[in-house]
C-alpha cells in the first residue's frame, strides 16, 4: 500500500517538473525575444555590442533560466 502511495506521489512529482521545465522553456524563449527587440533597438554601431543597456540582462537572464531548467531535470533524473 505504502509504495502505491510513492509510486503515484513520484509519478506527480515528475509530471510536475516536466511541466516546470517546459514552462521555463517557453519563458526563457519570450524573455529572450524580448530583450533581443530591446538589444536591436538600443544597439549603436559606433558605441558596440557590450555598451548596449540590454546585453548583460539578457546573458544573465538567458544563464538563471538555463540554470534552473538544468536543476529540475537532475530532480527528474533522480526520482
């Protein structure tokens, strides 16, 4: 009975975090769009890539997303 019970609580579990990873998925593909439209509005030739407002936000916007989604796919992976 007992491993009835953790069988079906896992099985949740990881239909949880799969939805959680494709959801950061889709968050991190329209938070990089967004920030992408803010890069290509801001960017000058004259002053370069790295001076526009929206660079950093976007590489360490893009990084946390990444990191996140990597966390929960080692907790699918463990269960």
């Amino acid at each position: 009975m007992t491993s009835a019970v953790q069988n079906a609580k896992r099985k949740d579990l990881k239909n949880t975090l799969k939805f959680v990873v494709i959801a950061l998925t889709l968050v991190g593909v329209l938070f990089g769009t967004a920030l992408g439209v803010a890069l290509a509005a801001s960017f000058s030739t004259e002053a370069g890539l790295l001076q526009s407002p929206a660079f950093f936000p976007l590489l360490f916007g893009g990084l946390f997303l990444i990191a996140i989604a990597w966390h929960y796919t080692k907790k699918i992976d463990q269960l």
